[in-house]
C-alpha cells in the first residue's frame, strides 16, 4: 500500500497576508529534499499565475483544485511525499475547511499589525483549534528595520496561547520580484535574495523539526 502523503496547509482568512508567498517558497525548499505537490485551493489562482510565469523547473508540481470535495481526499494523492496547499483568503469557505480538516500542519501567515493579527487570532479560535491540527503562526511583512512589532505580537500569541515560529519573515522586494519573474524565491537572485531565502529556509527547519515530534 502506497505511504500516504503529509499535508501541510497554509491559511489565514485574511488576504493579503503572505499566503502564496509562503506556499510558494516552501513547496521550493521542501522540494530540494522531498517529492513536493503544491495546490493551488484559491480561486483567484496566485500560485497557479506565479508558477505559469516562469520558464524554467519549480522543482515540484501544481495542480489547481478548489473542489472541497476533493481537497478532502488529498490523503489518496499517490508518489508525493508532502503536499503544500495555498487557501483560499476566506473564513467561511468550503475549501478552506476541506483543506483544514485534510491537513497534517497548518502554518498561518499574518503580518504583525494588530488589525491583522485579531483576524488571525479569529481564525485560530474558529477554524483551527476546533481541527486539532497541529500548527503555528507565522509573522511576515516585518519591517528588517524595525522589530517593535513582531516583537508585540510574539508576546500577544505567547499570552493568548497560540504556538509561533521563532523566525519571522522580513519584509523584501524579493519576493514580489520573484513572483514576477515566475520563480520561488529560493531560484530568485537580486537584491536581497539571500536574506528572503533565509528566512524561509529557517521557517521549514522549525517545520521540520515540529514533524519529526509529530510523526
């Protein structure tokens, strides 16, 4: 019988907040070392765009699917190792929940500001903690030159209970450069490109690690 794939989802109910970004980059790091499928479950379709503009190998492969019907049977999807699905900017979406109640992980991006962060915390408290997923939050968008924020809103999570990766993601040109040159970040070199990969290379080693207590 074939291994049955981990599902790692990405989610927030809020747009605008590094979801593709985030999907984009770890389904490329991750797929240095693993048989990556990444799915693109927003019907606005900006991993599916991002990767359409690139000419050359991901290193991993995409489908578009935004059937909830589907998304709950992402544990069937044969000769993959992880699947990383980018979701839908919605709370109350179908595909959301069928992706949520699919997932192994969940990793939710939210910039630091506290109209942000509320809507993340509203997402936690309605769509994940019911799930029983194991999962973290994930800060992006942080100004490189100032950490008040971040720092602000660790605290905030730590308080409310709410697990949080010790890595944040800086906020770079890079990765809206690389979205237009169609490739992930960890492909794209120019100004800021080390940094920007950095920063996710130590957000899929936390992953990692979580994974290795979880499965």
């Amino acid at each position: 019988m074939a291994r049955q794939p981990k599902i790692i989802v990405v989610a927030n109910g809020k747009g605008g907040v590094g979801k593709t970004t985030t999907s984009m980059a770890l389904a490329g790091i991750l797929a240095e070392h693993y048989k990556v499928l990444a799915v693109d479950a927003d019907v606005q379709g900006s991993l599916s765009w991002w990767v359409d503009r690139g000419e050359q190998k991901m290193g991993f492969d995409l489908v578009q699917e935004t059937d909830p019907l589907l998304l709950g049977k992402l544990k069937r999807v044969e000769e993959y190792e992880l699947v990383v699905v980018d979701t839908p900017p919605a709370l109350n979406s179908e595909s959301l929940a069928a992706a949520i109640a699919a997932a192994d992980y969940l990793l939710l991006p939210t910039p630091p500001a506290p109209m942000d962060l509320a809507i993340l915390v509203e997402t936690v408290r309605r769509a994940v903690v019911p799930s029983g997923v194991a999962h973290r939050v994930l800060l992006t968008r942080v100004d490189p030159r100032s950490w008040t924020d971040a720092q602000a809103a660790q605290n905030t999570l730590k308080e409310l209970g709410i697990p949080a990766c010790k890595t944040v993601i800086r906020a770079y040109k890079a990765h809206e450069r690389a979205a237009l040159d169609g490739v992930p970040i960890v492909q794209w070199r120019g100004k800021h490109a080390k940094e920007a990969q950095l920063d996710y290379r130590k957000v899929a080693d936390e992953m990692e690690r979580d994974w290795r207590k979880l499965w």
